[in-house]
C-alpha cells in the first residue's frame, strides 16, 4: 500500500494577479502556489495557515475551496500519491513582491532551501509556468475565470 501525500495551498488574487512561489529544495527548482505538506492531526484549513506563517510570515483568511485534484498525481520526491487542495485567501499585512513572468533564479545560491514570491498577472497566466501537475490544471482554471 502506497500513502497518500496531502498538499494545502493559498490563491490570493490582487488587482488582476495571483501570487506564486518559486523555490529551490535541494537543488530542485519548481514554480508553484504558495503552500504545502499537511501535517498529521492537522485539519486542511489549520495547515493552510500554517504554511502561510512559515512561508510568508503572515495570517490568511480563508474565503473559500477553489479545487481539489480529481486525477492521480505520483509525488516527484517518493512513492506516495499527492491529493493538493486549494483555497482562495486574503492576507493581513502582505510584504510587497515583485511583479513578473520570469521564475526568480538561484544560480549563485547554495542547494539548500530557498524561496521567494513574486505576483504573476492572470493574463499571462499558462500551464507551462508551474511545475506540478495540480498547480497546472489550477493554472489553467484560473485562466478560464478571467
């Protein structure tokens, strides 16, 4: 029996752009919604603001689910199957980031963690701009919401 993988991620939405996330994890570099790992004991809304905590440092509310994959994703780190769940969320106090289609690069850093944040325009919006296959097919529906 293989275990399951439990992803929680936050869409905010402001003006006309969606904030994303690029990161590096051991020298894996990916592109995707701001969010993460469910924790056991924890509810998906609970893990959802944790990650905001960790990632960025500030509180959410959660408006409301958005999507819930209901197609089989392999995890790229290890055997399990990857079930992501996505809310829509407002945050409190926001640092500011920047503005672009072009993922941040790490090519002077070191492999260990890293990530940054950058607001991308729903116009632009596409599949091909994120790396995993739930936060594609969210691409993708956020582009027919526009």
């Amino acid at each position: 029996m293989y275990p399951f993988n439990v992803r929680v991620y936050g869409l905010i939405l402001q003006g006309d752009c969606v904030l994303i996330s690029d990161e590096k994890i051991n020298g894996y570099e990916m592109t995707k919604f701001p969010g993460g790992g469910l924790e056991y004991g924890e509810g998906t809304i609970d893990g959802l603001k944790r990650e905001f905590r960790e990632e960025l440092q500030v509180e959410v509310h959660v408006n409301r689910h958005f999507y819930t994959t209901d197609f089989f994703i392999p995890s790229a780190f290890n055997k399990s199957q990857v079930i992501s769940i996505y809310y829509l969320v407002e945050a409190v106090n926001l640092p500011e980031y920047p503005q672009s289609l072009a993922p941040s690069l790490f090519k002077d850093s070191p492999d260990h963690a890293q990530q940054c944040f950058r607001w991308l325009p729903l116009s632009e919006i596409s599949e091909k701009q994120f790396t995993f296959a739930g936060d594609k097919k969210v691409a993708e529906l956020l582009k027919n919401v526009i």
